[in-house]
C-alpha cells in the first residue's frame, strides 16, 4: 500500500488541506468550493507534501496519484 493510502486510512491527521493544499495551522485558510464543503471533490492535493495530484474521475468513483507518496482511489474509502 502507497503512503497516502496508508495515511488516508488510518487516518492520520493531514499536514496539508487536501482540496485547497494550505499547511493546515500555518497559511490562512481558503475557502471552498461547494462540492468541496460538502464532501462530493476529490482530494487534489496531498495530504503529506501539499503537491498538486493528478486526479483521473470515473463514473464509478476516483483515482488520485502523487508523484512523491503514490495512490489513493475513492474504492479504498468505501469499504
């Protein structure tokens, strides 16, 4: 399992925002989007470096990947 995964689902406290990329505690916030407030965005920053991902959507779900910290699919959150 990649270390974002892992992360994701023990969950670990994030360092950085996962929809806006802000240093949780550090930067100021950023307001979010609605479907972001309400839960229904994919992540598109990691959580561990802040780095944009690259986020692939599917009908059924999503796939986000991290060059540094590897892979996290929504599939892996429904269970």
């Amino acid at each position: 399992m990649d270390e974002l995964a892992a992360a994701v689902l023990t969950g670990e406290a994030p360092v950085f925002h996962p929809n806006t990329g802000a240093e949780i505690g550090v930067d100021e916030e950023r307001p979010l989007s609605v479907g972001a407030a309400a839960g229904l965005e994919p992540p598109r920053y990691c959580q561990l470096c802040g780095r944009r991902m690259k986020v692939q959507i599917r009908p059924t779900g999503w796939h986000a990947e991290c060059s540094r910290h590897g892979e996290l699919d929504s599939t892996l959150l429904d269970r």
